[in-house]
C-alpha cells in the first residue's frame, strides 16, 4: 500500500500532536513532584515529549504500513523536540492568560 499525506492524515496527526503535547504536559506536572531537586524540569519535559512522539510515531506507521526510513525517524525527532517546546512554553502562556483573566475579572474587553 503506497502511503501519501492527506487531509485526512495531516488532520490525525495534527490532532495527536496536541493530544502528544497535553499528555507531555500532565506526565510532566505529576513527575515534577518527585524529581524537583534533582532533575531540571525541562529536560523532563524534553525527555517526556521524545519519548511519546517516538512511541506515537512507531504506532502510526505500522497502523498504516508505513516504511519506516531515517529521515522519518528524523521527522520524528524534530516534532518531538516541538512538542517539548510547546509543552514547556505553551502551559506557561496559558497559565499566564488564565491568571490575567482572574485578576481583571473582565477578559479581553477591547475588542
């Protein structure tokens, strides 16, 4: 079966992208308790989102009978470090725009 990229398939992984990113996000906040001291909390979260975004990758290609070649694998790497990224730096803007929502207890009124 010859694999192709569709709209169908671009939409899959664009959802399990933010799926990979909440999981990263939720694994990271549960082990922070238990490594605060001793391991920095990024490279958890860098650790975490690799790990998964592999995981979920090697799913996905073998659910679709994908041939697995280095360059996707490098493929692979590079959105897992963009999982990382966006799970360390998104939970933090949205914190951000959360507590920024609570503390005018308007929201966004200039618009």
């Amino acid at each position: 079966m010859e694999w192709f990229l569709n709209y169908e398939t671009l939409a899959t992984l664009m959802t399990a992208i933010g799926i990979i990113t909440v999981l990263t996000n939720i694994i990271v906040q549960v082990v922070k308790k238990a490594t605060w001291d001793k391991i920095p909390t990024n490279l958890v979260a860098m650790v975490v989102a690799v790990l998964l975004t592999m995981a979920a990758f090697f799913a996905f290609a073998q659910t679709q009978s994908i041939k697995i070649t280095w360059y996707l694998i490098v493929a692979a790497l590079v959105v897992g470090f963009m999982v990382a990224y966006a799970a360390m730096f998104g939970y933090d803007k949205l914190k951000e725009i959360l507590h920024y929502n609570t503390r005018t207890g308007e929201g966004d009124s200039h618009a």
